[in-house]
C-alpha cells in the first residue's frame, strides 16, 4: 500500500517544528506534501527540510475544499497512492506509530473509504475542551455504513479534517473533495462515501492531541459557518438527519460532567453554548442575510 500524506498551512509558527520531527520519526513510509497558502513564518523552507514537497496557493484563493483536491490531484500526479493521509497543522502524533495505525484498515477491509483517528486534547485544555474531545473520540472503534444513520443520524458522516486517510480509489469515485465548502469537506466526503456503499472507520487505537480553548465569540463565528455549510449541503441533513439533536445531546452530558469536576466552568460553557446556538441559527439563514454581515459572522472570511 502507497501511502502520501498532506498538511495544508499557513504561519504554522514554533510548534510546527515538532509534528515535523514526529513524521520524520514514523514507522510508515510516505510520500509528503505540504500545500501552504502564503505563509511568512518559513512554514514551508521548514517543512522542505524534513523532505516535504511544497506547492504554494493563493491564501486569498484558499478553499477547504479546492484547495485539498488540488493538493490531491498534485500528489497523484506524481505519486500513485493508495492512501491518502491528511493532518491539520496544529496536531501532535501520539506515538510514531499513529500514522501507520490509522490506515491500517484499509488492508483489511475494501469497504471502507475513510478512516479517522482519535484525538486526545492538549495538556492546556480546558474542562469543556476534555469532555468535547472524549465525547467526539471515545476509546472504543466504530465501523459505520448508511444503514447506522438509524442509530447515530448525522453523526454517521463524522470524520475529521485533522486526522484522517482517505482510499484514493473511493475518492475518485464520489468525485473528490468538493469545490467550494466553507468548512467541513471532511463531512461532505464522508456523507458521499457512506451514500455510495463506503464505510467510515473511527479507529481509537490511531492517536493525536488536538483541542481548542474557544472563547464564545470564536464558537459563534464557527457556527455560524457549520450552519453555512449544513444550509448549502442540505442533501447531507436530509439524508442524515439534523445537527440539533447530537447537540442537544452533548450539552446535557457536558452539564452533568461540569458540575461534577468543576461548577464555575458551567457559566462560561453556558455563554459558549448560547453562541453556538445563536451562530448555527443564523448559518442557515445566510441567504437573506447580506454578505458583509455574513463575513462579520464568519470565521471564514475569505470564503466570502
């Protein structure tokens, strides 16, 4: 199995060093691609001298999206993969077998078109960010297929754009990442592969740190986007169902673990909470809304 790996930047800063010298340290051998939009920091004079191919995007021109597929169809070009790795800048790998881990399963079963791994927060996370992080990434694997979405609706099609391997062949076939999403191409890719037959596998034995402390003014912009993206691939909620009950789910659970391992943290999570609410709502209506206070709302300003 070809395995390539892709991490798009931009000003990864000091720490990106570190996941640099963790692929360097990894029992699987891969072809490396950084695709790296304008940075000024020497993200990309850093990454070449850990063997890292690098091509340049626009940042104006970045999409979550394009730019993905692009970063693909160069890789291939050049390489034929398998299996195509893609990590977020800001991840560190657990073990120098996290890589090698994580696609695995793709010998193992011809059904499955995607694989993610689990996440485990940072050292500085926050009790909100632990519980999202294990309510998100349990320790137990899952193997889903459409039929689940009668157990799990729209969290069947859950991946992640920080630590996942895509089957190059069912990629090709559900027509790549798509051309112009605001955020959750890893969604949208997901919702297509389980819709065409592919199975997703969360393997929980395939580990990175990864967590955000977001302030409620952060949460808001990112719903909002999430709302966007659920409002333009409305195929993807018809199909699964609503985001609202997972959500509703998860805050109940998070307000029972807060105020077990730490009651003042309820007020901000409750602030958080509202934000998202409020974000995602107005997400879904972006089309009546105009485009410059959807921009003022959005994390995502480029997108618009």
């Amino acid at each position: 199995m070809k395995v390539g790996l892709i991490i798009p930047t931009l000003n990864a800063g000091e720490n990106f060093k570190k996941l640099l010298e963790q692929i360097d340290s990894q029992t699987l051998q891969m072809k490396k691609l950084l695709v790296d939009s304008d940075s000024t920091d020497g993200t990309d004079a850093l990454a070449k001298r850990f063997d890292f191919e690098v091509i340049k995007v626009l940042r104006k021109n970045f999409n979550h999206g394009a730019t993905r597929q692009t970063a693909v169809e160069h890789m291939l070009k050049n390489f034929p993969a398998d299996v195509i790795i893609f990590l977020t800048q800001d991840v560190f790998l657990y073990d120098e077998n996290s890589l090698a881990e994580l696609v695995k399963i793709f010998d193992a079963d011809e059904k499955v078109g995607l694989c993610y791994g689990r996440q485990l927060p940072h050292e500085n996370a926050t009790t909100e960010a632990k519980f999202l992080r294990a309510f998100n990434y349990p320790a137990e694997s899952q193997l889903r297929s459409l039929e689940d979405k009668k157990i799990f609706g729209i969290k069947t099609a859950a991946t992640s754009n920080s630590f996942a391997a895509y089957r190059v062949d069912a990629l090709k076939k559900i027509g790549g990442f798509p051309e112009n999403v605001i955020l959750s191409e890893d969604m949208f890719v997901g919702a297509k592969m389980l819709a065409d037959g592919y199975k997703i596998f969360y393997n929980a034995d395939a580990k990175v740190f990864h967590s955000h402390n977001y302030t409620a003014a952060e949460e808001f912009h990112r719903y909002f986007d999430i709302g966007v993206f659920h409002a333009r691939e409305s195929w993807i909620r018809k199909t699964f169902g609503s985001a609202e009950g997972a959500g509703k789910k998860f805050v109940l659970m998070k307000f029972v673990a807060l105020l077990k391992k730490n009651p003042l943290e309820c007020f901000g999570a409750f602030f958080r909470d509202c934000a998202k609410f409020l974000g995602y709502r107005l997400g879904l209506i972006e089309k009546i809304l105009p485009k410059n206070i959807c921009k003022m709302f959005s994390m995502t300003k480029n997108f618009w």
